[in-house]
C-alpha cells in the first residue's frame, strides 16, 4: 500500500479509519445500551480494541489498484466477512472493524483512484459472480463463528438450527461453492442454492416451527428486550433467503460448459472466414475436432478456440482482416468474460503484440514458427548441402514424391500411411500431442494436401501432410503438419519431401512455406527477461522443454528445421494478467496431452534425472582422466 499511496497517506488511512471506527462504535453502543437494547447491551461488555480495523481498511483501498477480479473481490469480501462477524459473532471489536472498513473504502477515492476496467471484460457478469461468491464466503465465515462459545450476535442460533454435524459440512460446501461461483460455473450455483434452501428448511424447522409446537415462544408479559431476541430468531430464515435471492436473479452469469458438437454449417461458416480472412498460417488448425468458434456480431471475424480447464486458448491468430484485429481481439474477449473463461491468444505472431501492450495483457514467447520464402528458397550453399544429398540419394534410388490426398489414397497405400503413423506414435513413452499438432484424424480433411514419397516397388518411406494457408480469398502458402518416416525408409526422406514441397510451391507461385511451430524452442534471437514474470515464464518454458525433450524432441525438431536455413518468428501466448499464466499453461498440458497419466509423468521425471546423473558421472570420470595430463 505504501508503494501505491505513498507512505503518509497509508498511515493517515489506517489511523484514521481505526479512530472513527472506535468512535463510532463506542457512542453507539452507549446509546443503544441506555435505550435497552438487547444485542447492544451484551456488545458493551466486550472490548473494542480491534488491531486489525486500520489494517482492514488500509486492504479495501489498495485493492483498488488490484486487477480484475480481485479489484472487486477483496473489498466485497472483506466487507462481508466483517458483517457476517457482527451478525454471528457480535463483538464490540467485530463492529470495530466492520466500520473501519467501511470509512475506509468511503474515502478510498481520494487515497487511491480506481484503474478503470477494460472495454473488454464484462462488469455485469463480473459484479454479479464476485457478489454472490462474497455472500457464499460470508455466510461460511458467519456459521463457522457463530458456533463458539462467546458468541452471542443476531444471526448465531443458526448454528443451534443446523446442528453439530450439518454446520462444518454446510461451512465447506459453501466454501468450495463460493470458488466455483467465482468462476461462473453452473455446478457451484447449484450446489450454492441446495446448501442454502436447506439452511433456510432448517432455520424455518428448528426455530420456528418446533419453537411454536413446544410452546417455548408466547407473546404474552414478555419484556422488550425478550421480543428482540425472539423476531430476530423467527426472522433469521431472511439471511440466507437474500443471498439465494441473489444468485437466482444472477443466474445468467454462470454458464454450462458442456462441450456442445461443432456442426456442418458451423464447419463450413469456418472454412469461409479462413479463405476471405488472415487467420496467418497455423490458421487451418481452427478446423479441427475439439475447436469452437466465436464469431463476431457482423459475422466478418471469427477466433477459433478450444476451452479447456477454464481457459480459452485460441489457435493461432484472429481470423479478420489486419484492420480488424484489435476489435476482434477485444470482442472475444469480452464473451470469454461473460463466460467467466480466461483468454488466452495462444501460438499468435509478434504482429498482433501491440494490441496485446494497449490492453496491458502479458505476453511471453512459447514456440518458434520456422518459414521458409519461396521467392529466395534454392538449393545453393554449403549449409544446405544435406537436403541436396537427400534429393540426389532419391533420384538415384528411385524415390519420387507424389501429391495426394487422404481420400484418394489406393487402400493398399492407406494401410501403410496408417501402419507408419501407429508405428511412430508406439514408441513414444507419453501419448502423441495433439492440440496444434495433427494426425491421422487431421489428414483426412479434402482441403488437406499429401506428399508421400514411394519407391518404385510402391514401398512407403515417408508422408507429409500441408494445410493450406489463404489471405483474403488467395491460397497464398502451405503449412507443414504431420512429417512420419519409416524404420527402413531412405536416409533424408523427410527432407526430401520438403524440399520437393517448397520447390513445387514456388512454382505454383506461393509465397511462403510454414515448417510449422516447434514448441518450447527458441532460436536464441528472441530475448526475454529474467526476472519479473515473464522471466519467470520463460525458466519454467525452458525446464519444461529440457523435460519433454527425451520423448517429443523439440530441440531436434528444431535443429532439424535449420537444415532448411529458415526465418524464425516467434509464437506467443498472450493473457490478462501473470497471475493466469500457471493457468494457462496447466490448460495447455490438457489440449496436448488429455490423456496424459500421473504414472507417465513420474517415469518422466524419474528417466530425466536419470540421465542427468549419468551425463555427470561421465563428466567427473572425463575430468578426472584430463587431470594427470594436465598436471605440470
């Protein structure tokens, strides 16, 4: 807070909210003691010193420097949590605070201004999921309270009408609700208003009904302080009525996310966007199973995206036109707000980073797209004298490269396209990746070209599959997908294909080939903090990328693209705040690898460190055979 307001007005803050709340509270309870009024009297006799009032305070205001959510949640919650202490616990110091936090945030103003939210994020639906979770957790913090032995404020026989069992059973559910709420899920609200409706079963049962047939309740020569505490037993149900009220009027701020099928008109609305707009060159894989699309109002733009653990990562770019982008960018993520999903632009280029720095979003680098200029692309040079090898290896041993598609495979030729897939994918110890990396089930797309290479006993040695990349209704490149080699294939089949890939492009007067993005990798021109978050994020890309290295190969992926002298562009992700990364990135480990186990994952770590202690032990034994030849 100091950083914030500065070190004076802090402490004239918490001073001053801790003073006007004794002051305050103090010539209350006098006043009300002396009229007789019940819950007053039994407040007096408790002390009013409450440390934590100016402390409490001081939180309300500097949240509003915090971002969002937590900008609305922490003063809500903290004023809510301070009222339920006064209704259930009833202390002198409880009111204390409860006014301190309340001078406090009616002068937060002119301490602190608030940061004025962003177009793109939805204030309704955001008010109405922090209200209902601040209730939720207030009545939790009220019940798990009001059940000591001082206690003594309005609302603790609630205690008394749950009961010893039901209290601690129904303070979790409310909690854990209150979390699910928070993040507009349908289940919390359900699960909310079934807590609450039999708080209110048990509050009208136990308090009002039993009392009246036990006949402990009677109107009759009853003095004033008696009929306060009995209205305000039979008026208790009123409490957790309101916050029910609340989350039924605000029902529409929470979402079922069901994964609802992608249908053939959705499909086709899809691939139209993709033609007429720029959604780059990883654009194609939008069209996959298990991607939705969000489409403007106008129907002009269009991001496909798949929801996974809350998060919304995106594929690729924004399919719109470049001009179009930062209103598209902003529009969907303002549904990803009213959806309470967190937006992530995933595998997007640096061409769309300035949008991401006017909304003050994090942006760090998560891969690197290899692309290789058809207009410039040749065989020349002593550094591409392996794909020239590959080329004269084919023609002398009779491999030649064909163009096809999946559907117009020979059935002879599809099994063994099938049978090399099923081969590669076997021997790796985790499941094959999907996500942005495709497979069989991608290949076998109309739009989806082949190029296999077959020698002349119609042997398969290796297949490659291209998504077509377009610009404004232009076919304009090709983007490498799925690249499979048999055991026994020819040495260089890939890079064969590839080269016979880039050759045949040229000259059908494409632009561009996209080797595709290789996650986890950089070619070291991209430079990132290391400190802050986005350092941060870059350590942890690079340990998770030394991690999977033993089993996908990311590092030989990209050793093996810059064979082909490519340019390297760099992939970013880009979300709200640092605070979503690890989010993210534990969204992103369930769109690769859903069927990723713990066991996998232990045998992973387990193989890594083995083969770290191996590369050390080999390096103390190497130094310590240089040691006598290098004695004098």
């Amino acid at each position: 807070m100091a950083r914030i307001a500065g070190p004076v007005r802090t402490v004239l803050l918490a001073l001053g909210s801790a003073a006007t709340a004794f002051a305050v509270v103090g010539l209350g309870l006098a006043l009300f003691t002396r009229l007789g009024e019940a819950f007053a009297s039994l407040a007096s006799i408790d002390s009013l010193w409450a440390p934590f009032a100016g402390a409490a305070g001081v939180l309300v205001v500097a949240a509003r420097k915090f971002v969002a959510p937590w900008d609305r949640l922490v003063p809500v919650l903290v004023l809510t949590a301070a009222f339920s202490m006064v209704l259930f616990r009833g202390h002198a110091s409880d009111a204390v605070v409860l006014v301190g936090v309340g001078a406090a945030a009616a002068s937060g103003g002119w301490v602190v201004p608030r940061i004025p939210r962003s177009s793109w994020q939805d204030v309704d639906a955001d008010r109405a999921r922090v209200t209902a979770a601040a209730l939720l957790v207030g009545l939790g913090i009220g019940l798990a309270v009001g059940g000591g032995r001082d206690a003594h404020g309005v609302a603790s026989p609630v205690v008394y009408a749950l009961g010893p069992v039901a209290t601690p059973i129904a303070v979790i559910l409310l909690l854990v609700a209150s979390a699910a709420v928070l993040r507009g899920r349908w289940l919390g609200l359900v699960v909310a208003v079934v807590v609450l409706a039999v708080i209110i079963a048990a509050i009208v049962w136990r308090l009002t009904v039993d009392s009246v047939r036990e006949r402990w309740f009677t109107w009759a020569d009853v003095p004033f302080g008696d009929v306060e505490w009995q209205l305000s037993i039979l008026l208790l149900w009123l409490i957790p009525l309101a916050a029910l009220v609340v989350l039924v009027r605000r029902r529409q701020a929470f979402v079922r996310r069901s994964a609802a099928p992608v249908l053939q008109a959705e499909h086709e609305r899809l691939v139209d966007a993709l033609q007429r707009g720029d959604a780059g060159s990883l654009g194609w894989m939008g069209t996959w199973d298990g991607t939705s699309t969000w489409f403007s109002d106008d129907g002009k733009s269009a991001v496909a995206y798949r929801a996974c653990n809350g998060v919304a990562l995106t594929v690729s770019d924004p399919i719109c036109s470049p001009e179009d982008a930062a209103e598209t960018i902003k529009g969907f993520a303002r549904e990803c707000s009213r959806l309470a999903l967190v937006p992530a632009f995933y595998s997007v280029h640096a061409a769309h980073e300035g949008i991401f720095a006017e909304l003050g979003w994090t942006v760090t680098q998560v891969a690197e797209e290899s692309v290789l200029d058809l207009a410039t692309f040749s065989l020349k040079g002593k550094k591409r004298t392996d794909l020239r090898t590959a080329v004269n290896r084919a023609a002398r041993v009779g491999v030649t490269a064909e163009w096809t598609s999946f559907s117009e495979l020979n059935p002879a030729m599809r099994r063994q396209v099938v049978a090399l897939s099923q081969g590669w994918v076997s021997q790796k110890e985790l499941p094959e990746m999907g996500f942005t990396l495709g497979g069989l089930p991608e290949m076998d797309d109309p739009a989806v070209r082949l190029l296999v290479a077959v020698d002349t006993t119609g042997q398969l040695h290796g297949v490659t599959s291209w998504l077509p990349v377009y610009r404004r209704g232009q076919l304009v490149g090709l983007t490498l997908d799925v690249m499979r080699r048999g055991r026994s294939a020819m040495p260089g089949t890939i890079e064969f294909l590839i080269v016979h890939a880039a050759l045949d492009s040229a000259a059908e007067g494409l632009e561009s080939l996209s080797l595709s993005g290789t996650p986890l990798a950089r070619s070291g021109q991209a430079v990132e903090p290391m400190s802050g978050p986005r350092g941060l994020a870059g350590r942890g890309r690079d340990v998770l990328g030394r991690l999977l290295e033993p089993t996908y190969g990311f590092a030989s992926l990209a050793r093996f693209k810059g064979k082909f002298q490519p340019e390297h562009r760099p992939l970013l992700v880009a979300c709200p705040t640092a605070l979503e990364l690890p989010v993210v990135g534990r969204a992103l480990v369930s769109a690769y690898v859903p069927s990723l186990k713990f066991r996998q994952v232990l045998a992973l770590v387990s193989q890594v460190r083995h083969a770290g202690q191996e590369r050390r032990r080999i390096a103390r034994l190497e130094k310590r055979q240089r040691a006598p030849s290098e004695a004098p």
